[in-house]
C-alpha cells in the first residue's frame, strides 16, 4: 500500500514540502509579508506573486525503506495538524496526529489516515480593547490546498450512513502527507438536510449533541469510505475515544459477512490499536443514554446488533459522567491500548485501573515524539548537517545526527542569537500583516513590540487549559516584577495560545495575562502573541531561551511542545510530568517544584511557585547573564547542546511509529 512520491514533489499534490529542509524555508525568504497574509500557503503564495514552482529547491532526507510485514494501518483521529495552512487542528492532538503520518512516510509504512474536513477550522483568535478573546470562524479553500476530492464517474463520490433516523450524505477529500493519504469527509453538499450540512463547518465546535454527531461520522465514516473504496486494513489505530464508533461499524460488518455477535467481537478486538491521553475527565466524551438511541436509530434498524449490545459497550461506572463512555467503548475492543508517556499511564492506570483489572487489559505507555524535520529552525539544522551526519542518515532514533557537542560554542550560540531576533522580526510582520483583522492598534504592546532579544526570554505557548496554570508565575507579583525589571539582568515572558470558546476559567487566565501584558509596570516585558498556531509554534521553539511548562502534577498527557523547543537548543523549565521525568537529566533544563499528592492544589501551586522562583534567582538568570571574553554563556551553551543530544535521538516520532508498529504487527 505504500506510494513512493518522486524527491521533487509538486506543492500543488502533496504536503512533504512543509518538512522538506529546503522548501520549508524558501518562500518566508521571497516575501515574508506577502507569506504572512497567504497564511503560509505556498500555492497562494507562488500564484500571488507569480513565482514558478519551478524555482523550489527540495532536499529530503533519505526515507527509511523498510520491509514491513504484511498489514496496513487505518489511523482514525478527529483533528490533524499539517501545517498551519490546513487549520484543521487544535493543539497536541492534532500536531501529534500530524506529526505520525509524516513519521509513517519517512519510514514507508503502510498507513492511511482518516478524519474530517472542517471548513472553518478550529478558530480564529482575536484580543478587543478590553483584553477578551474574540473567536471568529476560520475560512480556507481546500482548492488552494493540495487535495481533491474523491471522483466517481468524474463526479464527487457521494458516500453515506445511518444517521439517527436517516441517511447522513458526504463527500471526501484526499490529502497525501508524503507516502500516507488521509481522507477526509465533509458533509456540506446539497443531498443533506440544512442542519446536517454544517457537521463539519468546526473542529470543537457546537454542542454536546453536535459533537455526538460528528464522531458518529467519523466512526461509522472511516469503515464506509474504506469498504467503498476498497482499502482493506489488518490494523485500526484510535486515536482517542473520538475515533471509537468505529468499533461498532466494524462488529456489524462481521456479523454480516457470517460471524455470530461474539466471533465478530473477537475479530474486532485482535484489529483494534487504542491510544488514550487525557488524565481530565471533561477530556472523555460522555453521552446520554437517549442520545445514544437516537443517534444509533436507523444502524440498530439496519443492523444484526441490538441497543443494549452497543450501550453496554460503553458504559462502566468510574464515578463520573453516567452514561455511554467513548473511552470504554474504545478499550472495551482494545487489543492494545497505550498512554503517551510513563507518566500517563501511571496516572490513567490510577483513573482506570477497576476497569483494565476486569477486562485483562494493562496501558502500554508509548511516550509520544515529535517530528524533528517539521520543527528544526533553519539555523539548527544547518549546524547539524555541518558538523554531524544529519543529512546522511536515515535513523533519527541514533545517536550520531544529533551530537551537539561537536558544534562550536560561537556559532551554536550566533545561531540561536539570530533565531531570537528571527522571532521579534515574524512578529512584527504578522502584526503589519493582520492590521485591522487580528490585531488591534491599542495592543501593540501586548503583542510583543517592546521585546529585546539580547535579554534572558521565556516562553509559555500552548492550550489555556486551567491545568497548565498560566498565570502561576504571577502569583506574588512583586517578585516577578522583579525579576523582570530588573536593569541589570532583565527578563521577558512570551505567551501565546487559546482558551476553547466555551473555557470560561481558561478565558480568565488569558485576560490575567493579558492584563499584565498591558500594565506599564511591566515595562514591556509582558507579551502575548495571538492566534497561536503551527507557524507562531516553530518562530517560539527556537527564538526564546527558556520553555515554561507548568501543568498541575500528574495532569499532562506528555507535553510534545518541550520536545521542539529541546531539540532547537531551547531549555526546559517544568514540572515533573509529561514527558519531562523520562527526558531530564540535570544537565539538559530544570525541574519545578515537587509533587506531593497529600497537598491541596491550592498548596502545591504555592509550592512550585516558590520553587519557580528560587531556579529563576539562583540558576537561570545568573547561568545565562555569565558571560566568556567573547561574550558568550559558556555553562548555558553547554546545556544546549545536552538539551539537543540528549532530547533529540528518543522523542522523535521515529522512535514513537516503530514503537507503535510493535502493537500494529505483533509477532
């Protein structure tokens, strides 16, 4: 099943140019204002300014070919993160989703994707005169993207399933992501009902009930377009309970081929590979009984599964949230399943562990990777390529490509100079970019416009879940005016990224930064950076010092954002979780605070606060302010190159897809 693409791949069929070292860099360097506007988009981009493509430059990286046993992998996900020209992600489910199919390319493994189309993506973030998100749809032409819709007869190919008490009608589009297609649906075509056509305008978005109707589409979907078409698939990977009515598809479809309830179930099971993240309870969708009945109406009818075969597939008491789990529901025909780091699976096996004991299964933890080629600054894969075999290998899981030591002290810290000054510049282009749409002219400020990049800079990006704690660093306020005033060894923070529209509390951690943001006592120091996206991500990575991850102990899944700014030189400053206690070594970051599980979290928020600031005073500032003849951090370098050494051959996905193929062609 695998599809060798040519090395000089047309941006205009497939999206491997986004992680080819070469074209990736190309068009920001043509026209950064005019890349800005195009929202990245390299087809616009070329046909704005009349460019042929001609003029591209690709140099990938040698493709592990590998010998797979024989068996293909279906991955169902509800959101994939590309690029930020395709806003049909979130946050670090979605780059995570991303960044594995373009493992799976890299490695020619026989994998196709399936998810959805969403027309106005997740959202688009804009901050008002008072300091308040605004959320506005995002717009995108799929035309001006490289995929097409699946024809039939030259027309598009209608396909369809039961759907409450009809028929729910769609098309799909087909993406390829280097060798791997994805194919995703879109409902809004003129045979729906007007209520139906809109399934998939939003990511997230809606109701309860709306978001029930979306994972029915994408569950019984994914079988539908694969019988259709016909993609036969040994293995299907869950990614999150999303993905899970894909479980029942396929159990009436076995029945239907001949095999009784229970033989079908069985065959289900030995196919189904299931990754679960979230240790948040909100973060496992839960449905009512009637809703279930309703949505699953004209299936059970057409169906050899009655109701309470499928409700009891989904229901087990875990003390919350009475009623069809679709976490239970995906375990329940679990051959596997895994969390995503060490940490993760201790922590779900604390919030699972009645259920796993009586169904004989155990949480394998597979600690998630990110996608070195996509994430790599310029800058730092040009010194890997010089003074390692980067460019030569074709296994990033080794050693060798990623042995930082051998690069010099000046040039490993010039590189990263520029990288800090690379990253006020973007900001200011994507400021002159979105006048009048993104920004607003009271805010400059707040968007960054005093930040100096020969000071110690810190930055904090990801979802404003209340759990990661964003404003934590704010707690005593005089103290961290401080720190960050100080005239000798200033400091600055750098935020970014969205609360979900409906996150209250989260939305009120965003307005407290913002706030700080915008107080003249911060001098500045204070800035935050909207619409947070893939594209505002990699600048991040690589053009501050230090990373921020604070989550409330035992609460993040993995944390793949420090694992990007690591293998660009960037230190780690977290809490003991994630990924973070398998990765530290007291040579490559730090470590905040201590988990004690007997405390209240008012009590550990004090706790890592005051450690927060205790590693800010006594070792980050004076580490990075302590300068050679030369003017260069000697002691802080150092801990670049072991933060890259060490980060970069383990937490790659690389290393994260062969692991997963163990669970895909078990032995």
């Amino acid at each position: 099943m695998t599809n060798q693409i040519p090395q000089q791949a047309s941006i205009y069929n497939n999206f491997k140019w986004s992680w080819d070292p070469k074209a990736k860099f190309f068009f920001e360097k043509q026209n950064a204002l005019v890349w800005e506007q195009v929202n990245h988009n390299p087809i616009t981009f070329l046909e704005t300014l009349s460019i042929p493509e001609t003029s591209i430059e690709f140099e990938s990286l040698p493709e592990l070919a590998r010998n797979w046993e024989k068996g293909n992998v279906a991955y169902v996900c509800m959101e994939y993160g590309i690029h930020e020209s395709f806003p049909n992600y979130s946050g670090g489910l979605g780059v995570l989703a991303g960044d594995h199919l373009k493992a799976a390319s890299d490695l020619s493994l026989p994998l196709t994707a399936f998810g959805m189309l969403y027309k106005h993506g997740y959202f688009c973030q804009i901050i008002n005169e008072n300091n308040k998100q605004i959320a506005e749809p995002t717009h995108f032409d799929p035309n001006a993207l490289p995929m097409k819709l699946v024809l039939k007869d030259g027309e598009p190919h209608i396909f369809s399933i039961p759907f409450f008490d009809r028929s729910l009608f769609f098309q799909v589009w087909k993406m390829d992501v280097g060798s791997v297609p994805i194919y995703l649906f879109d409902t809004d075509i003129a045979q729906n009902l007007p209520e139906d056509r809109g399934i998939t305008d939003s990511l997230y978005g809606g109701d309860h009930l709306h978001r029930l109707k979306q994972e029915i589409l994408l569950g019984f979907g994914t079988v539908s377009v694969s019988k259709e078409l016909g993609l036969k698939f040994d293995t299907y990977h869950l990614n999150e309970g999303h993905a899970s009515f894909t479980t029942l598809a396929l159990w009436d479809d076995e029945i239907k081929k001949g095999l009784s309830k229970a033989e079908a179930e069985n065959k289900v099971k030995n196919s189904v590979v299931f990754t679960t993240h979230t240790m948040v309870p909100a973060g496992h969708d839960v449905f009512g009984k009637d809703q279930i009945a309703n949505g699953l109406s004209k299936f059970i009818l057409e169906s050899s599964l009655n109701f309470d075969d499928i409700y009891s597939k989904g229901v087990y008491d875990l003390g919350y949230g009475n009623g069809f789990n679709m976490t239970v529901l995906g375990l329940n025909f679990a051959r596997v399943a895994n969390g995503v780091s060490k940490v993760n699976v201790k922590a779900l096996h604390n919030m699972w562990g009645n259920f796993l004991e009586t169904h004989n299964l155990s949480l394998i933890p597979i600690t998630n990777g990110i996608h070195p080629q996509t994430f790599l600054s310029e800058g730092i894969y040009s010194l890997l390529k010089k003074y390692t075999d980067f460019s030569k290998t074709n296994d990033l899981r080794e050693a060798s490509p990623w042995d930082a030591s051998k690069i010099p002290d000046n040039e490993l810290w010039e590189t990263h100079c520029l990288e800090k000054i690379n990253l006020i510049k973007n900001n200011k282009t994507r400021i002159r970019a979105h006048l009048g749409k993104k920004v607003n002219l009271k805010n400059f400020i707040i968007n960054g416009t005093l930040i100096d990049p020969t000071i110690l800079t810190i930055g904090f990006a990801r979802r404003f879940a209340t759990y990661k704690r964003a404003t934590l660093i704010f707690h005593d306020e005089e103290r961290i005016l401080d720190l960050l005033t100080n005239p000798e060894k200033p400091v600055q923070v750098i935020f970014s990224g969205k609360p979900h529209p409906r996150d209250e509390e989260g939305k009120k951690f965003l307005k407290k930064i913002l706030d700080y943001a915008s107080n003249p006592s911060f001098q500045g120091r204070v800035a935050f950076i909207a619409d947070y996206d893939m594209g505002v991500a990699r600048k991040l990575i690589s053009g501050v010092d230090v990373w921020l991850n604070t989550p409330r102990v035992p609460r993040e899944a993995s944390g793949t954002s420090g694992m990007k700014a690591a293998i660009n030189g960037v230190l780690n400053a977290s809490t003991f979780d994630g990924w973070w206690p398998e990765a530290y070594n007291g040579k490559n970051g730090w470590v905040i605070g201590k988990y004690d599980p007997s405390l209240p979290p008012e009590e550990q928020d004090i706790r890592d606060v005051e450690s927060f600031y205790h590693i800010m005073e006594k070792e980050i500032i004076p580490t990075f302010y302590t300068r050679d003849k030369n003017g260069i951090p000697v002691k802080w370098v150092n801990m670049m190159k072991e933060s890259i050494k060490t980060v970069g051959p383990h937490f790659n996905s690389h290393r994260m897809v062969m692991e997963y193929s163990k669970l895909y062609f078990p032995r």
